[in-house]
C-alpha cells in the first residue's frame, strides 16, 4: 500500500489493465471519431492510413515511451517532470507543455457539451424519419447561436470531469474509466457492425481503404497523418506522463506505449467505418463527399445527424448510441487533460480538492470565449493543437538531456522485451522530424493565398500562433525559478520509499 507523502497520499493504478485502459481513455478523444473519418478519406484513404501507422510506429510510440519514464521516475506532473530530468533552469518546459494542454482543456469542454447536448436530442426523437439537412442544419445554428445553450453544456461538461477527477485515482479515474473505455469500445464495434450491415456501405469501405497511391508522395497528405497521429495518441500532450506518475513500479514501457497506439488506432478504424459507410450508404457519393468536406462539426452534428432517420432503427438505437460514445470518448479524454492540470497544482504544494475547485473555475472561465464563438474555438484548436508539436519536441529534448543510452536502459528495467537501439535512434531524429512537419506547416500556410500569413489577428495564421506561443514562453520562464523551487523536493516510488529526482546531475534514475 502506498505511503504518505508530505502533501498527499500517494495513489498507484491496481492493475496494467487499470492503466492502459486510462491511457486509452485518454488517447480515444472526438478527434477519433469525426477527425480520423474525415481525413482519411480525403487523404487517399489506404495511403493515409499507412501514413498514420508509420507516423505511429516512428513518433508516437517512442514519444510516449519517454513520457512514460518522465512520469514514472519523477513521481511528479510535467513542471516536476522537466525540472528533475533536465534541472532547474528547465522547469519552464513543464510548464509549457502543461498550458497547452489546459488551452485544448478550455475549448475541449464545450466541445463536449455539444456531443451532451446532441445525445439528449439523439435520446429524445429529434432526428426522427423524416428529418433532413436543412433541418439538421437549423438546428445546429440555433443551439451555437444560443449562448445560454452553449455555456450551459460547457458548465455540464466541466463539473461532470471535475466530480470524477475531485474523488482522486481509486475513487475517481480508475474507477470511471474502467467502465467506460470498454464501453466504448464495445459501442464503436455495435455502431462499425451495423454500418457495414446497411446496403451500398461496401461504397464506404472502399473510399476508406483502397489507397490512392497518387497521393504517396503528397506532402499535405504527410503532415495531415502526422497531426491526426499527434492530437489523437496525446503523444507530447503530457497525458501520458501524468498517468504514469501513478503506474505501478513494475511496467514494461514498450508493451503499454504499444497497447494503447493499438487500441486508440482501432477506434479511429471503428469510428470511421461506422461514419463513412453510413454517410455513403443512405445518400449518395456526392452528398458523402460534401459531408466529408463540412469540416468535423458539419460531418457530425448536421450530415450525420440527418440521416439516423433514414436508418432503419436509428432513431432509438444508432443516433443515440452515436451521441454515447461521442461523449464518452469525450469525457475521458477530459479526465486526463483536468487530471494533468491538477497534478502540476498539487506539485506546487496545494491539496487535491482545493487544485481541483481551482482547475474547475479556472476552465470555466476559460471555455467561455470558445463556447461564445466559434471562430475562437477554431482559433485555439489551431494554435494549441499545432502546439503539441513542440511539446513532443521538449519530450525528446529531455530525453537527449538526460542520456539516451542511460533513459533507455531505465525503459529497459521492467520491460518483458529489450527496448533496443531503435528507441534511441527514432528519439535522436525527433528534431529533424519535428524540423520536416512543423516546417512543412509553416510553408504550406506561409503560400496559402487565402489568408494572410502574418496577420496575428485571422483564425488560422501563423502570426496568431506564433504571437500566443510567444506569450507563454515568456510567462513560462519569468515563472521558472518559482517552478523549479515549489517542485524541487523529492518524490517517492510507488512503494513508498525515498528516491531523489532524477536530475540532469547525475541522480539516479
């Protein structure tokens, strides 16, 4: 049993099942079930697929391999993190990584009180035989064009994570997401099984899988995968490595780093046979291409949305099953975005239930512009998203701090299978390919001609991005000494017993 701590008691998953199907929580987000579809299928549908599992298997994995030793060695969220691997004049990074994560936070809320909201119309017979776009439509223009609507199912969302995250590990997280991400599973294969079951879904199967290999070489098509790759594993979001902060002393990082890139894959693969062969089965290839090029919020809530009555039985059974794992992908995802915000407040010294009350009002607060308008949602999915990308870049920047050859013979400890040469390899690269995506990025926005580039004011610039980034990297470091010493006592391993930061300076790890 865990021992005390001088600020909390210190809580370990039961089980590898308790911890990979948190991860899995966390990985398994909106993004899987309206991003994945669309994309894949105006990405050249099999080509992009395989693109997605390269970029898994050379990004995500070794990404989340190194915040899982992060996590588990510092016993500390990511603020802790960074200053114990790399010292104290890097605590900032921490602290980096963790504001991007809260700014998806506040816009991820209201985000989830649209797939609430959308469930309770799904349960209550709006989308009923003959109901149709435009009506689909008028209904998704009067409810984010109703403010009261909006913030109230932002509220919702918040203090439903809240609630789970205030009870703690046992009482809260584990517990919860124990029951719902084999839910939702479960939900994804009924809704995948009964999409395939409807005539001419064959269509959406092969707009999903057959691949346009004229697209292998299109650079768009590459950054695409690597940012669907990046905002729906959470590799670099530190999700990961504030879960780990409660992995039990005994885990083999590459099985669990593997296990949960598989099962957040197999959702995405769920999601987007249930979505696409419904869309292409009940209408036409034309309309499926004009749902598809709606944006995420259009494929949802407006040509999806139109067509469960169409379904024979999607009144009472698809719609609202489709809603259901929407927000239960949602909320989980949720879980472990509140519960990395609340680690770094515990870590400067705050207990639990107040950093939570904290972290609840704080998100409140700060969804309101995005529950507001839609353009600053847009707008902070942008800058923050596109953010993960330097976040994973700091992850492997630790790691090359630390000693690579030293970081991987602590992955080594207590994996079942010898974590080799590879891991270190793919980690020395991470800059070059952060240097290929995020420069790629950059060129393809900078030639755009239908934006501005520059102008920090437009939803979708680089000038709004770089200005925002700018910001907290200066309020980061102004914080860093204040970081550093609130975060610079030691922690203890899951047993209970003393073990000093793992320091660039030569601790142990």
């Amino acid at each position: 049993m865990a021992r005390q701590t001088s600020d909390a008691k210190r809580e370990i998953f039961s089980s590898r099942f308790a911890f990979v199907a948190a991860a899995i929580g966390m990985a398994v987000g909106t993004g899987n079930i309206w991003r994945f579809p669309r994309d894949v299928g105006a990405g050249g549908g099999g080509v992009f697929i395989i693109a997605v599992v390269l970029a898994n298997l050379v990004w995500a994995i070794p990404l989340l391999m190194a915040e899982s030793l992060l996590g588990s060695r510092s016993r500390l969220g990511t603020i802790g993190a960074f200053r114990a691997f790399m010292g104290r004049k890097f605590a900032w990074m921490g602290g980096f990584m963790a504001v991007v994560t809260v700014g998806i936070l506040f816009y991820y809320t209201v985000i989830c009180g649209w797939a609430i909201r959308y469930f309770v119309y799904a349960v209550s017979g709006k989308f009923s035989s003959g109901v149709g776009r435009k009506q689909t439509q008028q209904l998704w223009d009067d409810f984010v064009g109703n403010p009261a609507q909006t913030l109230l199912f932002h509220v919702v969302a918040a203090l439903l994570v809240g609630f789970v995250v205030l009870r703690g590990l046992k009482g809260g997280l584990e517990k919860v997401l124990n029951i719902t991400v084999p839910m939702l599973f479960v939900v994804l294969v009924l809704l995948a099984i009964r999409a395939m079951t409807l005539t001419g879904s064959d269509e959406g199967l092969r707009y999903l899988f057959v691949p346009d290999w004229s697209k292998m070489l299109d650079g768009e098509m590459w950054l695409g995968a690597f940012v669907q790759m990046a905002f729906s594993t959470g590799a670099g979001w530190g999700l990961y490595l504030t879960y780990s902060v409660y992995m039990r002393k005994k885990e083999d990082f590459a099985l669990n780093s593997g296990i949960v890139v598989a099962g957040n894959h197999l959702a995405s693969m769920l999601a987007g046979i249930a979505v696409i062969c419904t869309v292409f089965a009940v209408q036409s290839p034309q309309y499926a291409e004009e749902a598809v090029a709606a944006g995420d919020q259009g494929l949802m809530f407006v040509y999806l949305a139109a067509l469960f009555g169409q379904i024979p039985g999607g009144t009472w059974f698809f719609g609202p099953l489709f809603f259901l794992v929407l927000v239960l992908a949602g909320l989980s995802s949720l879980i472990a975005m509140m519960e990395l915000a609340v680690r770094n407040v515990i870590d400067l010294g705050v207990k639990r239930k107040k950093a939570v009350v904290a972290i609840v009002l704080l998100t409140l607060v700060g969804g309101v512009p995005s529950a507001l308008d839609l353009d600053v949602l847009t707008n902070q999915d942008n800058v923050w998203g596109v953010g993960l990308l330097i976040s994973g870049l700091f992850a492997a920047i630790a790691m090359m701090r630390f000693g690579l050859e030293r970081a991987r013979r602590a992955l080594d400890l207590t994996s079942d299978f010898k974590v080799g040469a590879w891991w270190k390899v793919l980690i020395g690269l991470f800059p070059l390919m952060f240097a290929v995506v995020f420069g790629w990025f950059m060129y393809l926005s900078i030639t755009d001609s239908s934006q501005t580039w520059y102008d920090p004011f437009q939803t979708f610039s680089i000038g709004t991005m770089v200005l925002q980034w700018t910001v907290l990297f200066v309020v980061m470091l102004l914080l860093n000494n204040l970081f550093a010493r609130k975060t610079s006592r030691s922690s203890l391993t899951t047993d209970g017993d003393e073990q000093a930061s793992p320091t660039h300076q030569g601790e142990a790890v």
